[in-house]
C-alpha cells in the first residue's frame, strides 16, 4: 500500500479551507460517545487482530 495521498484527496491544494474551523466546537472535559452495533464474530476478530497494527487500543466487547 501506499503511502501518498491521491491528488483528488489533497486538501492543501483545496480553496476556501481553514484549518482547525470546528477545533472551538470541541469539549475537551466531554467522553467520546459510544455506540453498539452487531458485527459478524468473523469480522470482529479480525478487527481484533488489525486494530493495534493501526494504533488503536482498548477493545472493549
């Protein structure tokens, strides 16, 4: 895989962007909000497997 973004996804080369527009929005002192799905036990192992390879950590079933 590579990695480089497509030039259709390059934001920097966008007109009109600001960065950082919604950061004010955020509260820091607010838990991130959680949400239950039913997910394939299958497909749950193997997020299991691939999360921390992308930096995620934390599973909770």
């Amino acid at each position: 895989m590579e990695d480089e973004l497509r030039p259709e996804y390059d934001f920097a080369q966008m007109e009109g962007g600001v960065r950082g527009k919604y950061v004010e929005r955020l509260d820091k002192n607010r838990p991130m909000t959680t949400i239950t799905i039913r997910i394939p036990e299958d497909v749950i192992e193997d997020l299991k497997r691939i999360a921390p390879l992308l930096g995620f950590s934390g599973y909770q079933p």
